[in-house]
C-alpha cells in the first residue's frame, strides 16, 4: 500500500510587498534582489495568522478531495514559525476545520519540512495505521526576520500549502531524506534564552541568522545528488521526470541544479518572483499553482526535492 494526493490548496497573505518597498527600508535595490535571486515580490501577514493561513490551505485541499473534515485520520503540520509553542498548528487547523477524530502534530524541518511531513504520512499509511492525512506546510516566517539586515530580510515570505493524501495502490513511489547537523550554524533562528530562577538569560527573542554563501553551496550540490540517488533507488530515469518540482529559495540554486542534472530548465517551475522564500510552504504553493492551473496530467511523475535549516535536504517521486 502507498498513497497519492487527491487534493491541493494553498494561501497567502494579501499584502505584497515589493522589492522596492524594501528598498526603503533597508539599503538595497530591485536590480540586487531580483538578479542574486528571481524574487520581485512576497506577501507579508499582517492580520493572517500561521494556523489561519494553514486551514484555508487546507480546507480548499480538503474540497478539492472530496473528504469531510470528520474523515480525516491523520494531520501534520511542517512549520517552524507557529503561532504557539503549545497548542500545535495541526491542532488548530483541526479546530477550525471541523477535524474531529484526527491525530495532529508538528514537524520540524525548516524548509524541508513539507517533504519530510508528506514522507511520514506516506510511511503511515504504508504501515496501514492510517487511510488518509492532511499535510500542511505553513510559515508566517517574516515575524522571524531581522527587518534591519538587508541580507535576509529580502528573501523571505509568509504564506500556506496543503495536500490530502489516501493510502492507495499507486501514487508514492520512493524518497530520501537527509540531514546533517554539522553545519546547523549556517542558518538559524534560536528561541529565548534561558532565563528561569536559577539563570538570568536575555529574554529577547533571536532572529533568522544566514551564511547565504554556505547554504547556497550546500543546495546545489546536496539537492542534484539526493535526486540522482532516489532516481537510482527507484529506477526511474531522469527523462520519466515531467517536473521538478524544487523548494523556491532562489531561482540561481534552481536554475543551478537543473544544469548539474543536465535537465532542460523549463522542467523546473518556478514561483519564487511572486512569493520569495516561503520555507516549508513553497512546495506545496507551487504545487497547487500547477494543479490548479492544469498542468498535471494523470500519471505524471513528479519530483519534489527541499532542502534548508539543519541542515536537512530530501526528495519524493510521485505519480500523478
Ligand atoms: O530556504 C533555504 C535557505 N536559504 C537559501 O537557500 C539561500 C541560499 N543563499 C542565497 O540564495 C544567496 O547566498 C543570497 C541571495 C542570500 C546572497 O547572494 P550572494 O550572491 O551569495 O551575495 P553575498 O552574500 O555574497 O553578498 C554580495 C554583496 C555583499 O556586499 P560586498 O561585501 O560584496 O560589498 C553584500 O553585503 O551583496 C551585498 N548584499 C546586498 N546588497 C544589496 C547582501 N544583501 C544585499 C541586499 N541588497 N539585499
């Protein structure tokens, strides 16, 4: 037993805010943001909420499914920028949605975190412990940005993807995932300090803290192997592939990854120019862009590769 996606959604915050827009807060400039990275513009929540956002991703995948929200066994939520240490996101999608019998938990894997939420839920029903799942990769990340430092605060945006999966004879083929904690410095973004009756930390909150040259090389080179090695693993040939369907941190790492595999580059769809980088959401927008916008087609294979915090990096193949 496996499991295929019968439903997609997503949402965004509907406030877009410009490359120019920054340039008015930070010293930086169109031509910089848009040539080091393809983004022009992202949204920023400013009434939405991550769980919010979360549900309506989920309730239009859960329409488009076909399934009531009291069919739905399992859900977990990919964030790492939830409204609340406690309750989780799932618990709270589950709320507002009517989810009632449901298991809900969190998953933490940075901008992989959509990839690792579907690998679980697949393995779930592949052990036959459950027959659907909701899967939501959601971030309200600009509250995590540091709105002082230019070489962050520009690639970033909030926004929602979700997909429902049912066990089913076809549909996951295979994955990978990886992580390696050697190099978690890279990127960061620490909760409080400690600061408890025995210990008088700073209680401020941090922010997100990038080496964007080492992450950069991380992905180009971690995100074609991993691909190369789950095509190998489940003897699929990179022709098979209709899309790579890529986590959108820039379009230079996608574009670069496209030329290491030597695929054409017009198998590798893009949406980073509208919403930057959304972490453990852009896979799952981008995904639901193409469906909705019919450019699935039954049996296609697809690609789905992510990489980020960590760090972690993984791919999954699915047929359509
Ligand atoms: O979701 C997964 C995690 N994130 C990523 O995948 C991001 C990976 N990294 C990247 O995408 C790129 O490294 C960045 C887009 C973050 C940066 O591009 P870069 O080509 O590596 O630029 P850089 O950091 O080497 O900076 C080049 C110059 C520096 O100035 P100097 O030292 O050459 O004078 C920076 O200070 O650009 C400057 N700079 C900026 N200038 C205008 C940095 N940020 C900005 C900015 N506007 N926003």
């Amino acid at each position: 037993m496996t499991a295929r996606i019968i439903g997609t959604g997503r949402a965004v915050p509907a406030e877009i805010i410009t490359n120019d827009d920054l340039s008015r807060i930070v010293e930086t400039n169109d031509e910089w943001i848009s040539s080091r990275t393809g983004i022009r513009q992202r949204r920023i929540a400013k009434e939405e909420t991550t769980a919010g956002l979360a549900a309506e991703a989920a309730r239009k995948a859960l329409e488009q499914s076909g399934k009531a929200p009291e069919e739905i066994q399992l859900v977990i939520v990919a964030t790492c920028s939830s409204d609340y240490f406690f309750p989780n996101t799932a618990c709270l999608v589950a709320k507002e949605l009517g989810i009632r019998h449901a298991a809900g938990f969190d998953l933490s894997a940075a901008c992989t975190g959509f990839l690792y939420a579907m690998n679980t839920a697949q393995a779930y029903m592949a052990a036959g412990m459950y027959e659907n799942a909701l899967i939501i990769g959601v971030e309200t990340i600009s509250k995590l940005v540091d709105w002082k430092d230019r070489s962050t605060c520009v690639l970033f945006g909030d926004g929602a993807g979700a997909a429902v999966l049912e066990a089913a004879d076809t549909g996951f083929i295979g994955m990978v995932q990886h992580s390696d904690g050697e190099k978690a410095d890279v990127l960061t973004c620490r909760t409080r300090e400690m600061n408890n009756l025995l210990v008088s930390g700073d209680p401020a909150l941090d922010y997100i803290k990038m080496e964007g040259q080492e992450v950069f090389k991380f992905a180009v080179k971690k995100v074609p192997e991993c691909v190369e090695e789950l095509l190998e693993k489940t003897g699929v040939s990179k022709e098979e592939i209709r899309y790579y369907i890529l986590h959108q941190a820039n379009s230079r790492i996608i574009s670069s990854v496209a030329k290491r595999l030597k695929v054409e580059e017009d198998r590798f769809p893009m949406n980073v120019n509208l919403y930057g980088n959304t972490s453990a959401a852009s896979i799952p927008i981008l995904l639901d862009e193409m469906n909705r916008d019919g450019k699935l087609q039954k049996g296609d294979k697809l690609l789905l590769s992510g990489f980020g915090a960590g760090l972690t990096w993984g791919a999954a193949l699915v047929e359509w």
